[in-house]
C-alpha cells in the first residue's frame, strides 16, 4: 500500500472545524484508519471512530478502485490540539488480535493547531442619516495584514491596514441598510466579527391595490425585506377581529419575509375593503395596507355590451338616413327620364 495524498497539517481557531484528507493506494485495496495524540506529553496515539467527541467527529471513507478517507472534527476546541495519523495497509491480519501482521501499516500525518478564538466587540452608530459599523479585536497575537467587509456574497470594502480597529461607512437610514455584515481580519487563521443592522418590520405589500372577480379566489402579498425576519403575521381588515387561518373563506401561508393571504369565493359585499398585515419581530412591529376590490362578474362583460349599443346606434342612424333619402331620389329619377317639351 502507499500514499497517494497525505492530511495536511492547519491552523484553526476553537468553534470551528477541521477537515483532513488521506488517499492511499494498492492491491488488495487498503483500509485506512485515523489515529490521534494529544500534545500532552504522556498522551498516546488512540483511534478516533465516526461518533467520537460526542458526536464531532465524522469519518467518511469509500473502496472503490484504491481507498480515501476523510474525518472532519467540529466545534474545535484546545483539546482537538495534537497529530492525526493516516494509516493504511491491506494485510490481511492487520486487525488480528493475536497474530502480528507480516506488513506494518503505513501512516501520514498532519498536525493540527486549534488557537483560542479572539474577541471581537461590534458596534452600531446611526447619526445624521449616516451608519457607522465597527470591529475591535482584543487579546489576539496573530498578524492582521488587512480588513474586508461583507454583506452577503458582496465585498463591500478592502483594506491592507495592521489595525485592530476597523469600521465600514454607509450613506442613509438603519431602516434602508438592515441586515447582516462580517468584517473580516486578514490573518491566518481567519478572524471574522457578525455585526447586525436589527430594524422592526419594514413591510411592504406586494401590489397596494388587489382586483378580483365575484366568487373568484382573491390574493393578497406582503413582504419583509429587513431584517431579522418577522416571527409573527397578523391579517385583518378594517374594524375587524384578526382574521384566523382556515377560518371560514381565509387561508394565511406566512414565513419570516413573505405573507400571503387567500379569501376563497369572493363576495362584493363582505370581501371589499381594506385589509392590514402586521408584523413582529423582537425590534418592534410593522405593516402595510392592501385594499381589495370586488367586481361583479358582469364587470367584464360591460365592454363588450358598449360596443354592442354603439354598433345598434350606428347601425338605427343608417337605417333612418336611408329611409329618408329614398323618396328623394325617386323624384330625381323621375325628373331625368321625362322628355323636353
């Protein structure tokens, strides 16, 4: 058996996780096994199983045409701090408890260094239509060679400073700008700080004026694009008791940025009117007002009967002017075919 990769050896900082990678190769294929040391001197190397360290540790491997293995250990702590052993052979008694296997297996190794996480204080400032985000590391010893910061998959800034300190500047109100941002630290390993732009529900409706047809289904949306997302939906129309979920003709389906809410046979006299969606979340409460108009279902035919009425004015004007001018023109015919004196 032999390598065909080996783990390599990471720094890491405790709440994350590690992944190392062994492949290996030969006929029979190999099995691979990991093995761990702390780095107490008087600790030995112990196998780790899939389930070890309650439950953080995963080991996946495949024996397809040679052999990989893969342990990926979360929520790192300083005891996770030591070498992890590959070891692989395909000697048939390599797991026999009383013979000795004629080849030795072969191990790779890799070390794993698990630092304590630093801490990073944040802060939120919002003065005269400008917000002011920041990040302040304390007790870190390792090198900052820069700064990012993020919101979402988008690199908002970029820096190659050595400070501690880093802020990020944005034009406008906490309400325009919520939402979640890292500011990143360039060191090795990564340092990155969560700041949160938390604002109540921002709710919108989706259309502010609905159309429906009488015994149609009327629908009517709201959305929350701020953030945290709303963890409770209220509907309910004007002067009215909230409306309940799959009470009567109502159906409500809501998540944490959309509601929707479906009125089944639409009457024009219960149904029109003006109906409110309310959201909550732990910053305070916030909504928006939908009116909801009912047609009859002769509304649509109204168009056409116009064009009917038009056409049957149109249609007695021609007739009228055509009787009245027939007896003209037989005078005329008669003045024409009779001969000169």
């Amino acid at each position: 058996a032999g390598f065909i990769k080996s783990p390599l050896s990471q720094k890491r900082l405790t709440q994350d996780s590690v992944e190392l990678y062994c492949e290996a190769i030969g006929s029979p294929i190999p099995e691979i096994q990991w093995w761990f040391e702390g780095s107490d001197p008087n600790e030995t190397y112990a196998q780790l199983w899939d389930g070890a360290r309650q439950d953080r540790v995963k080991i996946n491997a495949t024996y397809n045409l040679h052999s990989t293995s893969t342990i990926h250990i979360a929520n790192l702590s300083s005891d996770d701090s030591g070498t992890y052993e590959c070891r692989a052979s395909n000697d048939p008694d390599r797991n026999h408890l009383s013979k000795s296997p004629k080849v030795k297996w072969i191990r790779s190794q890799a070390n794993v260094f698990v630092i304590e996480r630093p801490d990073i204080k944040t802060q939120v400032t919002s003065t005269a239509g400008v917000l002011v985000l920041s990040c302040n590391v304390t007790a870190s010893n390792l090198a900052i060679k820069g700064h990012e910061w993020l919101h979402g998959d988008k690199t908002l800034h970029t820096d190659s400073e050595s400070s501690a300190f880093t802020s990020y500047t944005i034009e406008g109100k906490m309400e325009e700008h919520s939402g979640v941002y890292e500011c990143v630290y360039k060191t090795h390993p990564e340092i990155k700080g969560q700041v949160n732009v938390s604002v109540p529900p921002q709710v919108v409706a989706y259309k502010k004026s609905e159309h429906g047809n009488e015994g149609d289904t009327g629908v009517m949306t709201c959305k929350n694009p701020s953030f945290p997302p709303a963890s409770t939906w209220v509907w309910y129309k004007n002067g009215q008791e909230p409306i309940i979920n799959g009470s009567g003709r109502y159906i409500i389906k809501s998540s944490g940025n959309k509601t929707e809410l479906r009125i089944l046979k639409l009457n024009i006299e219960e149904d029109t009117g003006d109906y409110h969606c309310n959201a909550t979340n732990s910053f305070g409460p916030g909504g928006a007002v939908v009116n909801l108009r009912v047609r009859s279902r002769l509304a649509a035919l109204w168009p056409f009967l116009g064009i009917v009425a038009e056409v049957l004015v149109l249609v007695t004007i021609i007739f009228i002017y055509e009787k009245r001018r027939k007896p003209d023109e037989v005078l005329d015919d008669d003045d024409g075919g009779s001969a000169p004196l």
